[in-house]
C-alpha cells in the first residue's frame, strides 16, 4: 500500500531561511518526476508563489502551483490544506511527489498530523519534514537567549508565557523535522558552522540528520525519496503548545492558540526613482523597527523586469525575476512582518519615502 501513496515533502524554517530558493533549485533537479507544490503565505501578498511561478520548471507548470495566502497553514488546515488536497488528488494527471512550502510563522505539527485524515492517509504519505535554518542567523545570535529582551517583551504582550514565541517556534520546527538544512553556510567559518550544529542539536528533542548548504544547494536525491511516513510518528514531534495544551488539561485549565504574537502588513510604495538608495534605505528600515522579514516587488521605471525584495534581519537580496506581464500592474508591494506591536504607520511612511528617493 506505501507504494501506492503519493510522497508528499514538507518544508519548514524560519523566516528568510531560504526555503524558497531551495524549492527552485529542487524544481529544476526533478529527476523528471512531475512536482505539485503548495505554498502557504502569512500575509496578503503571495511573494514566494510568484518567484516559484517563474522559474520556468517543465516539470511543476503555472497550474501545479497553488498558494495559500488566507493564513497560517497551520491554523487553516480543514478550511484550506484538505480541500487543496482532495483537489489535487481528484486530478487525471496526478503528481508523482507533492512539495509543501509552509508559511515561516507555521508550526509545523498540525500539518503533518493532517496527513493522517481519512480520504487523505489512504492516498499520500509525507515523505519527509525538511527544515531550513539560516545558519548566519544562527551564528550571529538571533535565537540565543537574551533576557532583557524577553522581560521587555513579557512587559508588552501579557499574553507571553515563559518563552518568546519565536524561540518556541523555531524549536518547534527544528523538533518536527526528519532533515535540517544549515543554508548559509558559505556565511559562517568553520568554528562557525559547528557552534551552529551544536545549537541545533541542543534546541531538538529527536536527532534528525544535518546536511550544510550554499544559496539552497541541495541534491533532490537527499531532499525526495526519504521515506519517513512522518505522520506515523507525529506523537514523538509534539511542539510547544501541544505539550502546553497537554499540561493545562492536566491541571484542568484552558489554553488557546493563535498567532496574536506576528502582525503582517502590504505597503504600497509607487514606482523606485533610485534603487541602489532604495535597498539602502531599507536596511535602515528594517533595523530601527526591528523586522523580522520583508519581502516583495517592485517596479524600476527604467527596467522591464520586476524587481525582487527579499529582507531578513540586516541583510537584503534583490535581483530581476522576469518581465512584467502585459496585464501586470506595474508597481511596488512589499510585505512587511514583525512582532504584534510593529509600527505599522511608521514603516509604511519610511518604505514610501525611499521609493520617492
């Protein structure tokens, strides 16, 4: 019956983790096997989809891409992952492996769990949970401790526990994964690299496998063909809320969950009069309100290509994905994440003001 079942990949990490370019890379090192590919966004604006939609792999086509921007997968399973599902395996062509970009705000437990719903267990497994970890991020301390900041945040959010929720959330995605993908790597020394390895190790409660990467360089022959049938093994990936949940019943309280700790918003700037002082100004942007990630297109008047945004923490990419089509309104919209108490206004203005120069 396992042969039967179509493998379904899914992949996680942290915000600008570089799952997306992972995914390009996989599409174009297929080994001819036809790809469907579901992407989920935490926001309005569906980037990450329409990077993917023109990279131009014969093997996952326009029609085999489907996003998901209405939320949180994980918090839209019922309403938005099954019914894409079922679609999917309604199809007279049907994939030979289905690839899952999660949101980077996505704990990713619910949705391998899913995989275990009637309709859907008989006819697809989950080959394998791969998360992608910016190892840069990583060395440089983003995720290690800092109890001033916690306090600050606790001060905040009284709805804030023990942890700040990105910690927990990024340990949830490490604790879920049957892969880990230290991307970056080229960023990060030896000594680095292997500080890295060891924070890992320590933030997971299984022991998955490590590989290192550069720019999303990873064989299909180690991202397919794991064979994990991770939903059979959802009880020993439980995340931070769930193991929360299970001690609050225990003590015959209520625990809620929600994503109440992020905000995401979609600025729109107008067209760049200078994009060297543009991406400049957005480094500034992105570091006095403290964004976690900004991503987007925007539109150079004397340039026929749209222009890519990508930003997390200090560093910002940008490069020239393709034409404008014909029909395209040609303009800059970017989307910005934080934490709940980001100052929407004040981001805005700044964004608009760069595109002005």
């Amino acid at each position: 019956m396992q042969g039967q079942k179509i493998p379904a990949t899914v992949i996680t990490g942290f915000l600008g983790a570089g799952k997306t370019t992972m995914i390009r890379n996989l599409l174009g090192d297929a080994g001819g096997r036809k790809i469907a590919l579901i992407v989920n966004e935490f926001g309005d604006l569906g980037v990450d989809g329409e990077v993917l939609k023109g990279c131009g792999a014969e093997n996952c086509t326009e029609d085999d891409i489907v996003e998901l921007t209405n939320g949180c997968i994980c918090c839209t399973v019922a309403d938005d992952f099954i019914p894409t599902m079922e679609k999917l395996l309604e199809r007279e062509e049907r994939p030979d492996h289905i690839v899952i970009e999660t949101s980077g705000l996505a704990l990713p437990q619910p949705l391998v769990a899913a995989f275990n719903w009637p309709g859907i267990k008989t006819q697809v497994t989950v080959d394998g949970v791969i998360t992608v970890v910016d190892s840069a991020a990583v060395a440089g301390g983003r995720f290690a401790d800092d109890h001033d900041r916690l306090d600050a945040q606790r001060r905040a959010d009284d709805a804030l526990d023990h942890e700040s929720p990105l910690e927990e959330l990024f340990e949830d995605q490490l604790t879920a994964a049957d892969l880990i993908i230290l991307n970056k790597a080229d960023l990060v020394d030896a000594s680095g690299l292997e500080t890295v390895r060891h924070d890992i190790a320590g933030r997971s409660r299984r022991n998955p496998a490590m590989v290192t990467a550069r720019q999303g360089q990873v064989p299909s022959s180690v991202l397919l063909g794991l064979g994990m049938e991770s939903e059979s093994d959802i009880d020993n990936r439980k995340s931070h809320h769930e193991l929360e949940h299970e001690a609050a019943h225990e003590a015959g309280e209520d625990h809620d969950h929600d994503h109440d700790a992020f905000e995401s918003f979609v600025v729109d700037a107008g067209a760049i009069t200078d994009q060297d002082a543009f991406i400049a100004t957005l480094n500034g942007v992105v570091a006095k309100h403290d964004i976690l990630r900004l991503k987007g297109f925007a539109h150079v008047p004397d340039k026929p290509m749209r222009l890519v945004v990508q930003a997390v923490g200090a560093r910002i990419d940008s490069y020239y994905d393709r034409p404008w089509g014909t029909a395209e309104d040609r303009s800059t919209r970017l989307v910005v994440i934080g934490l709940h108490d980001i100052d929407r206004a004040a981001i805005a203005n700044a964004i608009r003001r760069a595109a002005r120069g």
